[in-house]
C-alpha cells in the first residue's frame, strides 16, 4: 500500500504580491519595534547620568531607523504603479 502525498492547496497561499506586502509588513513591524527600544533606551542612559557618544549613537539610529520606515511605507504602499529608480 503506497501513503498519498497531499497536493497544495493553491487557494490558501497568496499572490506573490500579497506574500511581498506581508513581507513589507514583517520588516516595518521589526522597524517599529526597534525604534521604541532605541528611544527607550536613550530615556534610561539619559537617566542615569549618560554617555554623551551613546547618547548621539541612539538619537542617530532613531532618526536612520525612522527615515527608513517612513521611506519603505511611501515606496510600496502609496507608491501606486511608479516605479522608482535607487
């Protein structure tokens, strides 16, 4: 007796553009995430007395971090059908 292999199911996966925005998604989501630690990070070392390199190490990855999440927002979900060009 042979085991049947099951097929997949096409209609549960999505469409390789709905996979690309979950993937969109999943970064924006760690970016969120990353930008509360660093601005809850740079609160506690300025709370205890601080490091003025650290200080300026934190504020510049908030300000990265922040400009790269609003740029990969505006490029893939209010993008429309531009293409843009890096």
């Amino acid at each position: 007796m042979t085991a049947s292999v099951p097929m997949p199911d096409h209609s549960e996966q999505g469409s390789p553009s709905e996979d690309a925005m979950g993937e969109v998604s999943a970064v924006l989501l760690n970016l969120e995430h990353t930008i509360a630690r660093a601005k809850k990070g740079l609160i506690k070392v300025r709370r205890a007395g601080g490091d003025a390199n650290v200080e300026l190490a934190l504020e510049s990855a908030i300000t990265d971090l922040t400009k790269q999440h609003k740029r990969l927002m505006q490029d893939t979900y209010y993008a429309g059908d531009a293409i843009r060009l890096l």
